[in-house]
C-alpha cells in the first residue's frame, strides 16, 4: 500500500523533538499566545522574509482577518480563482463581500492575470490569488493591475510554504499572505493553525487585535474582534518543523522531477512550471480526460490518489444563492473533472514514487 499522504511519519522523523517543544509548552504555564506563539512568528516572519507574521487559529481565519483588517466588507466585491479550495471563497463571503470568479491559466491552474480586469467593477476592493498545489501565481502582472486600479492584494498562501517568486519567497510580495497549518500542508502542525504574513506594520498591528477580541490591553475592546489565536504548543511543534521545511522541500522538489521524467510521453498532462518559479510542492497534480478510470487503477494497484477538488465553489450548494449560469467557469469545470493529485510527502520513498510511475506507465 502506498498511502497519499502519511500524516504520521514527520512527527515520527522528529518525535524527540516535538517531544520536547510539547514539554516545553506545559512547563511554562503560558497556554495562550505568549512567548511561544511570539518566537514562532518571528521565525516565521524571517522564513518568509518579511517583517510580521501573525498567528491565527486556522487558514480561514488568517484569510478572513486579513480581508477585515484590509477594511473590507458588506458591497464591496474581490477577485478569487474560479478552480480553489473553497476557503479562499468563504473568507470574503464572511466579510459580507462578494466573490467574484476569476478563470485560471490553463497550463499553471493559477489566476490568469490576463482575465482580472474584465471582472473589475467599481466595487472591486481587492484581488486574492491562491499558489494553487504550491506553485506561485504570476504575481508581478496581478500586482500591477492591483497598483494601477488602487486595490488590495491578499495572497493564499496555504499550500505554498517555501515557494519562491522570481527568487523570493512567497510571504511579502503583496499587501498580506494567509498562511494555514493545517496538517497536511508542507507546514503543519498537531491540529488546527494560520498565519498571516505582512510588510505593512499598520494591518499587522490590527490583525493582531481582531484575533484576540478586538483588544490590545487586557478587558479594553477597541473593535468587535474574534477569538483566533495560534496555540502556543502549535507554535512549538511549528518552530520544529520550520526548522526542516528547506529540506523537507527540497525531497518534495526531487521526487517532483523522478514524476516529471518518468511520466514524460504518457497521456497525462503534467504541471507545468514557469521559469520564474520555485514551487513548494505541496501537491502533483496530473490532469487526464479518463481521470476516475486512472485512480481506479491505482487504487486496484494499492496506490491512494486524491482530487483537489472535484467541485469548483460556483458549483458548490454553499453558492447556490448566488446564481451563477450552468454554464459559467467551463476551466474550473473541466480542471475539476480532469485533475488528479498523486503521492506526495517528503517521507514518500523514492521507491514508491517509482512504482506509481510504474503503475501508471503500465496503464495508460
Ligand atoms: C488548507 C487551505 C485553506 C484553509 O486552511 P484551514 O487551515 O484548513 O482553514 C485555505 N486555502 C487553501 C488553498 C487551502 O489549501
């Protein structure tokens, strides 16, 4: 059997580690934010070269805080991909905002920067790119039509830690970046968390009052906050694995290449990788016109697969309400029904990459 995904085998790798933080965690008798939490937000803040981060509970929340902290709310509209994990959607319909649709890059399953400006209206606020499956959106020509129309930029960056952008990580190159934690992401931890990640010390300062009720000093509110904050002994076992992530990447980025060797001149479309870009290769997804027959096979083969995702948000019941045509986003549709993401891990054999490639090669 070779699983997608074995959540367990990092925390293996560095059990005595992890032990330790966890240790450190209950001897301090801080369980909420504190040094832990402060440490770890530095340490990620210089990972991702940038001068804040601030930890949130979850993905969504670092993405819906940071569209609040951006002022963003009831009326005003914000670009999002078409083709996205569902979240991405949510964050701005939290804020009382209205997703609007952008369709992506066929070859690179990110937002096309070529389609933004025909979605721009006079409620535009912002434009939300998502580094789908790790790999960085074209972010310069976003940034430029961003700049040139006056509006915000967040970044998804959940699933792309460690990505570079022509040479520079992903974390600073717009106005914010939402990071999640969430286990199964390149950075996870032991449960929930998130992040978000900024140059502009101004909405770093008020995301770090809207995570913790709308307060700075102790029972004084100044705003309606929330409670999201990062768990200290997530923040200890993140310092761990932040520690590893270079190296974890770079197992991520090799076995990437013994895919894209063995898997040249099969009927799968492989990812395509922009010369400017450094992907973190938090997934390898092959697209293919007989998708569900092909994890089929793999899955007769032992070989588990997953679909990232197999129902675009327009088409979600979540956003029936919004009335979108049964015709709209035909990419998103078609990626969703094509796309197919195999084993990927940084304590994913070499071997067993070997054999999907294998069991591939054999059935297509
Ligand atoms: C995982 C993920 C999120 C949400 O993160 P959570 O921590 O699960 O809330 C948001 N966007 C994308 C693209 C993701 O992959």
């Amino acid at each position: 059997m070779i699983p997608f995904l074995d959540l367990k085998a990092p925390h293996v790798e560095l059990r005595a580690e992890i032990d330790a933080a966890i240790a450190r965690v209950l001897d301090s008798g801080w369980y909420i934010l504190g040094p832990e939490v402060e440490v770890f937000e530095a340490e990620f803040a210089a990972y991702c070269q940038v001068d804040h981060a601030v930890g949130v509970a979850n993905g969504l929340d670092a993405l819906h805080l940071a569209l609040r902290a951006m002022d963003i709310g009831p009326g005003d509209e914000v670009i999002v991909p078409s083709n996205t994990y569902i979240a991405t959607w949510l964050a701005v319909s939290q804020c009382g905002a209205l997703p609007v649709p952008v369709e992506p890059v066929e070859a690179t399953h990110n937002l096309d920067p070529a389609r933004i400006e025909a979605a721009l209206t006079r409620r535009t606020k912002a434009i939300l790119p998502v580094h789908l499956y790790g790999q960085p959106a074209d972010l310069d020509p976003i940034l430029a039509i961003a700049r040139s129309h006056g509006l915000r930029t967040l970044e998804d960056g959940a699933q792309a830690h460690g990505a570079r952008y022509k040479g520079r990580r992903i974390g600073g190159h717009g106005d914010a970046v939402a990071w999640s934690f969430y286990p199964g992401k390149n950075l996870g931890a032991l449960g929930d968390g998130g992040a978000v990640t900024t140059n502009d010390p101004e909405l770093a300062q008020r995301l770090r009052v809207l995570r913790n009720y709308g307060s700075q000093v102790k029972y004084v509110n100044e705003v309606q906050g929330w409670n999201s904050r990062l768990d200290p002994l997530q923040a200890a076992v993140l310092r761990v694995k932040l520690a590893h992530l270079d190296a974890w990447n770079a197992r991520r980025a090799a076995l990437a290449r013994l895919y894209l060797d063995g898997l040249a001149g099969t009927g799968l479309v492989l990812p395509a990788v922009p010369e400017w870009a450094d992907p973190a290769w938090h997934l390898f997804v092959v697209r293919h016109p007989r998708r569900d027959a092909l994890q089929q096979a793999l899955a007769d083969a032992g070989i588990g697969t997953l679909i990232h995702y197999p129902i675009p948000p327009h088409k979600q019941q979540a956003y029936a309400e919004a009335g979108f045509a049964s015709d709209a986003f035909p990419l998103a549709c078609t990626l969703a029904d094509q796309v197919l993401s195999l084993p990927m891990g940084p304590q994913l054999s070499f071997g067993a990459a070997t054999r999907v490639i294998d069991v591939i090669r054999q059935g297509c």
